[in-house]
C-alpha cells in the first residue's frame, strides 16, 4: 500500500495513515484502511470483483452448468490469448494513452507463425522469436513517431491497425488461410495440454511461498528502517487465505481436465508484470508519467525512454497473444486479430480497474477484466442468446466501468482538495 508518484499530497498522507493502520493494529486497522478508502473513492478492483460475482451468480441462476468445471476451464481457456493482449493495454492505459493496433498486430504475429512454421519449416522457437522481435518492432516504432514527433498515440496505431492489417493479409497470401500442425507441442500445449493435480497444487504452494515471502522480506525491510513491522498473525492468516482458495480452485478445476498450460502462462505474465509495475524503478516511473508528464520529467525521469518501453512491451503482448490464439485455433487466418479482439482487449483493461486517465491500475486489471467479458460470453452462449447481446451487454459494462472511474477520481479529488 505504498503510495505511488502521481499522487497528491492529501493522498500520500492518507496511505500513510491506511499503512499504520494496517501494520499496528493487524486486522482491525486493515478492516477500517479498507472501509476509509471505499469512503473516499479510491475503490481499486472492489466494482469488477463484485460485478463478476454478480455475473457469475446470475448466469448460474440461469443455467447451473455455468459454473460446472468444464465450463469454468473451457472459460479460463478462452481467456488467456486475449488476456495476455490485455495486459499490454494495461501498461499503455496507465501512461494515458491507446493501441488500436493490438489486434492487427496479434494477427501478424499469428500469420508469421503460419508462414515460418507450416510452410517454411523453421523450427518453433525461431518461429516464436521471429514473431515477439516483429511485435517488439513494431512498439518500437510507435514509441519513436510518439516521442520523437509528438503524433498522437491515437493516430499512430490507427495508422498501424490499418497498416499491419494489410501486411498480415500479405504473408498470409491469396489462400488467406494456413492450418497449424496439430501433433506440434506449440498447438497441444494450446488445446490439451493441462497440469496434473499434483503439479498445480505444487504451484500453488510455490505461490503462496513467494507471497508470504514478498511480506516478510518488506516486513524486515522496515525493521532495519526502525519502522512498524506490523502483525505476523495478519501476514500468515492471508497467505492461509491464498492457499485455501488456489487449492480450492485446482481442487474443482481437476473434476475436469484441470488448470490448463496457457492460463498458467497467463496467470504467471500478470503477476510478473505486477512485480515490475510494483517493485521497481521503471514501474514507478511509469505510474508518475501517467500522473503528470511535466512533474516526472522535472524529477528527473527519462520520459521518453518510458513512452518507447511500454509500447514495444505493449506490441509484444498482442504478438505473443496472436501466437497463442493461432495456437488454440490451430490455424492463422485472415480473420486473426479481427472481429472483437481489438475491443476485448482494451475493455479487459478498462474493466478491470485501470483509469483510462493515466496513473491508476493494476496488471490484474487484464486478469479481472477478461474474466468479466468471456464471462459475459459464455453465459449468454449457454444461455443460446445471439451475439447481439453479448455486444450490448459488454458495451454497458464497460459504459458502466468508465463511469465509476470517473466518479471515483472526482471523489478523490474533491476529498484532496478538502
């Protein structure tokens, strides 16, 4: 709960007080800390947790087979091509800007794959890096035009969805379509490849482990600082609460087929993206240029350098995305990267929790956010409602999402101006 540098004054103070709260008086200060910030608007995922719980109740009201465990994993399936997208939307969200071009250049990654790997036969790993250093390129790019030039991020990638779109559609060539071998491990990690129980329960310690870890690390850092430790109990009763719902999770997944190899690598991009976002210098220089261009750059910060990381890391999660789609799909087409994946992917974000202001959100956003909108989809699926509504549905939630944004962040101001 550190306070990050786009914050003001009366916000810092107030995160000092929630973070005093918390480590000296254990449950009960986190309790009220958690109830202080409800009050002033800053309501973090609290409206996404709560809405897909709504969802997910609703939908198995409607249908019990929703939260059956071969629609759960089927659902956590479906999530991770266009989640790990998200969480490229998400970095470019938080420096207050846009990628239209997500979805043009997941489906040029996904014809590479095609071209390289059916038809060319270079070996898969040439094939992956071929694709992730063409998205890392093309992020390139879009960083220099944007901090060398000054053109609108909005501009820039609509220029390049059209742009890529095109040179998709060319290495695809006339056929339009190149179907994926199926006995290759790149499409059986995508379609059937899950862990064993006791594999997943493995990681699920693992987990556990690094997060109690990561607390008392932090914990010992502020004791040699002569600050508060806090509560030992309250730091075991949460990695206590972790381990039961990870293991009560796998525990249903494994009535199935169990917790699928892409979802755990997408599970594993959101908590790595979050430790760089959250525990290094370059995550907390991009919250501060999303808060204020200007004030990072008298602090010091090489915005620039900033603007140019995120977009090549941006452009390389829609690559590595449109490689898992084709994967899962055992085929690149013309139709990769097209349809919705674009939309999918920045309500994912916005959904989620991250302000389309800048400043504010979180790699979990990506993971909440595609949850609620495939959700959505395969609720109204089951329900065998047309595609029309979904679209209608999803557009109110993200309508719905925006709003709160936008009345949370007045709240905040108005409560730091008081």
């Amino acid at each position: 709960m550190t306070a990050t540098n786009t914050e003001t004054p009366a916000e810092r103070a107030a995160d000092q007080q929630d973070e005093r709260l918390i480590l000296d008086e254990g449950l009960g200060g986190a309790i009220r800390s958690f109830g202080r910030r409800v009050r002033v608007g800053n309501l973090g995922s609290l409206p996404v947790v709560i809405g897909l719980i709504v969802i997910w109740a609703v939908f198995q009201i409607l249908n019990p087979s929703f939260l059956s465990p071969d629609n759960l994993v089927n659902l956590s399936l479906q999530c991770a091509a266009v989640g790990t997208i998200a969480i490229g939307v998400v970095l470019v969200l938080l420096l207050g800007q846009i990628d239209l071009s997500i979805g043009s250049v997941s489906g040029v990654a996904s014809a590479v794959l095609g071209v390289t790997f059916a038809q060319w036969h270079w070996p898969i790993w040439l094939t992956i890096i071929a694709a992730l250093a063409l998205g890392a390129a093309i992020g390139l790019l879009y960083g220099l035009l944007f901090a060398r030039f000054g053109v609108p991020s909005f501009v820039i990638t609509l220029a390049g969805l059209l742009a890529f779109l095109g040179l998709q559609l060319w290495i695809l060539g006339p056929n339009g379509t190149i179907n994926l071998p199926f006995s290759s491990w790149v499409v059986q990690v995508a379609t059937s490849m899950f862990l064993p129980p006791w594999l997943a329960y493995t990681f699920s310690g693992i987990a556990v482990l690094v997060f109690l870890g990561s607390d008392w690390l932090r914990a010992r850092r502020r004791a040699r600082a002569g600050l508060s430790t806090g509560s030992r109990g309250l730091m075991l009763a949460k990695a206590a609460l972790l381990l039961v719902v990870l293991v009560a999770i796998v525990a249903y997944l494994a009535q199935d087929r169990g917790v699928g190899v892409t979802f755990l690598l997408f599970v594993m991009l959101v908590v790595i993206t979050n430790f760089f976002l959250t525990r290094t210098r370059w995550g907390r220089a991009v919250f501060a240029v999303g808060g204020s261009v200007e004030a990072a750059r008298r602090a010091g910060i090489k915005v620039n350098r900033i603007f140019i990381s995120v977009f090549i890391l941006c452009s390389a999660f829609a690559a590595l995305g449109g490689l898992l789609s084709a994967a899962r799909l055992t085929a690149a087409s013309n139709s990769s990267g097209t349809g919705d994946v674009n939309l999918n992917a920045i309500a994912a974000a916005v959904i989620g929790g991250t302000s389309l202001f800048g400043g504010r959100g979180s790699a979990w956003s990506a993971l909440l956010g595609i949850f609620v909108i495939q959700s959505i989809s395969s609720g109204l699926t089951l329900l065998s409602l047309d595609s029309s509504v979904r679209y209608m549905v999803t557009g109110a939630v993200l309508l719905l999402a925006v709003i709160i944004d936008s009345l949370s962040r007045r709240s905040r101001a108005s409560h730091g101006q008081a």
